[in-house]
C-alpha cells in the first residue's frame, strides 16, 4: 500500500528560495504555478484572477529567470477573454519542453450567466454552480521564450492539472482530476485520446473534467471519498502508472493503469496522509521517488513537505522545504491553505518546487540534489 508513515521525524531541508510574484492589488489572486527549464532560463506560469478564485476574467501569467534569483515582471501570456455567456475561465495547465519547444498549456471553461452574481460580473459559489460551458484544454508554444503562437484548442474538455508528463513508454500523459487524456505524439499537440475514472457517470451527455464535472463524477460513482480530483502520477519499473487523487480526505487516493494509460482501474484509498491539497510525483535522477505537497492534515498547507521513497510505496523519508508564516495581504473567494498547490521540475543539479502562498504570491524553492 502506498504511504509515508515513516518513524523518523520530519527534517528540515536547507534550501533557496525566491519570489517570482508578489501580491498585488488589482490582480490579487494568483494560483495553479508551473515551471519549466528552457534555453537555460526558467519559465513559470500561474492563473491570476481579480479577487476570487476561478473568476470570470481569470488569466494566465508568464515570467522567466536567468539565474533563479531574478524574474522579468510578470506579464499575461493569455489575457481575459469574453465567452459567449461570460468573460473566460483561463486557468494554467503546466509547460511541456520537447525539440526546442516550449509549450504552454490552459483550461477554459464559462459559467452559465444565470448563475452569475453582481449583475453577471462575478463567479457563483461552489454550492450555486450548476456546471461550466465549454470547458477545453488548449496549448501555445514558442522558440525563444519570448514570441508566442496562438492558442489552439486541442479537442479535449479537460482543465489539465498539471502538463504533459512521460511515460517509460514515450507516451504523454495530461493528469487532470478525473480525466486522463495521452498521445503518443512527441510534441504533446495531436492526437490526444480521453480516458479516465469517469465511468458512466454523465449519462448521455458529453463528459468534460473541470470543477464542476469532478464533482458529478464522484457523486455519480459513488466512492467513500468527497471528491477525487487533481491527479499527479507515477511509473514504478513493473510498467504501472500511480496516478494519485486528491480525495478532500485525510489520505491520497490512486487509480492504476496497467496498460501505459490507456485504462485505469477502481480507484482506492491509500495511506499516504494529505492536507486536501494538489501535490506533484516524480523520480529523481538516481531513480528514487518523491512527492511535494502537505501531507500534514489540518495544518492549513502548512509545511510544505518532500517524501522520498526507494521502491514507490514507501515515502518514509520526509522533509520540511518551507513552513515559514505569511500573512493574506488581500480578500477573496476561497483563498484559504499556505504553501498551495506544488508544482516541480529537476533541472541544472537542481530539484525545484513552485507553488502559490495564500493563493496570492507566487514563489520558487529549489534544493541541490546532492543534499537528498
């Protein structure tokens, strides 16, 4: 069984760390943080919105490093949009480097305008939502970092949780929460296949993975869990794909794919302890696994936490990469939790981690991996 009890304490990992953007009035919401290692420059990505979460006007922001210490001002690499019912939900999806590319990735979505509050201008709250309009995964590129293509929709109706991530295999995975979508296109542009934990569970209407659409799926199929939602995934060397849930339960979930992505099975409780928060696996170089998120429960995504494991089911090597406090500067629609949201990247000697703080700031920790 996947966990990480472990007998040792938790221990707190020497490490950098630096803000790559701060709060700010006007814009003041800012969330769902990615990074990436390209031409020798670090690239993150994150949602920004008004005041609220996942607020009609939502964008997606960009900035670059050279040296991890200093970032370009952040500037909109997807600006707010008009739908057809209300302004867009645009929300960061993660990066993706392949041949000299570097590929951004988004959800869309919209609300209903009869569900809108203060005269069609604002989102409704979570209990008021009664489903999203067109919700699509889309992706945009570029050769220098600096000059981008357009946004092309890929067909996919799945808000991504993290970017496309490789397999043993060369195939593409796209985590999403209960949707899964792969190609075997190296680029991660075409040919993108849906599949996932969904089941049934939307009868004869088309199947779609954003907010809304986890909630009707976990209502739907019945599990012992609030919701499943925004999975991140594993590969041991046996060929099976870990992909691991959220469950708003005290512990992860995981569903399993034993055939490179293309199905995956009942999904079920683990013992690996979760906060209710988005986490990010992976595999370090000398082939260890880990986990970023905050596996402590009830501590309001406080501390941030790296668990290794030798075999992928034992994360039983636990540390503390940041606990410090930081205050809200700014109101807003569920902005609730620290250290928010992980998103990592091996790259340079280096294991880095971004992640959002009260989902406001955005801000990057990196480790060297000869400290672990």
């Amino acid at each position: 069984m996947i966990n990480n009890r472990s007998e040792l304490p938790l221990r707190r990992l020497a490490s950098e760390r630096q803000t790559v953007a701060g709060p700010a009035a006007g814009w003041s919401y800012a969330h769902h943080a990615a990074a990436a290692f390209f031409q020798g420059r670090l690239y993150a990505v994150w949602s920004s919105s008004r005041r609220n979460e996942d607020d009609c006007g939502q964008r997606v922001m960009l900035s670059a490093s050279p040296d991890f210490f200093h970032w370009s001002p952040p500037r909109p690499l997807l600006d707010s949009q008009q739908g057809e019912a209300s302004e867009l939900v645009l929300t960061a999806g993660g990066l993706y480097v392949h041949e000299g590319v570097l590929r951004a990735y988004f959800g869309r979505y919209e609300y209903p305008s009869s569900c809108l509050r203060n005269g069609g201008r604002l989102r409704p709250k979570a209990e008021e939502d009664p489903g999203h309009l067109r919700t699509e995964m889309g992706v945009l590129s570029t050769r220098d970092g600096e000059h981008w293509s357009a946004p092309r929709l890929l067909g996919v109706p799945v808000v991504p949780n993290h970017g496309p991530q490789p397999t043993a295999s060369g195939r593409l995975i796209v985590a999403g929460g209960v949707m899964y979508p792969y190609t075997d296109d190296p680029s991660g542009e075409e040919g993108f296949k849906v599949t996932g934990i969904y089941g049934d569970a939307f009868g004869d209407r088309p199947p779609y993975d954003d907010s809304a659409g986890i909630e009707l799926v976990t209502r739907a199929r019945g599990w012992a869990a609030p919701l499943l939602c925004e999975g991140s995934f594993f590969q041991t060397d046996d060929g099976v794909i870990h992909m691991m849930l959220r469950s708003n339960g005290p512990v992860l979930w995981c569903t399993e794919s034993r055939d490179g992505g293309t199905t995956y099975g009942e999904p079920y409780p683990t013992e690996f302890t979760d906060d209710k928060s988005k986490f990010h696996f992976g595999r370090l170089p000398d082939g260890r696994f880990y986990a970023v998120g905050n596996p402590v429960a009830g501590g309001g995504r406080n501390p941030l936490v790296l668990s290794l494991s030798e075999d992928g089911e034992n994360f039983n090597l636990r540390y503390i990469l940041r606990d410090e406090p930081y205050e809200q500067q700014f109101p807003g629609m569920y902005k609730g939790g620290l250290y928010g949201y992980p998103h990592s990247l091996i790259a340079d000697g280096y294991l880095y981690v971004i992640y959002s703080k009260r989902k406001e700031a955005v801000e990057i920790t990196r480790v060297p991996l000869s400290a672990l």
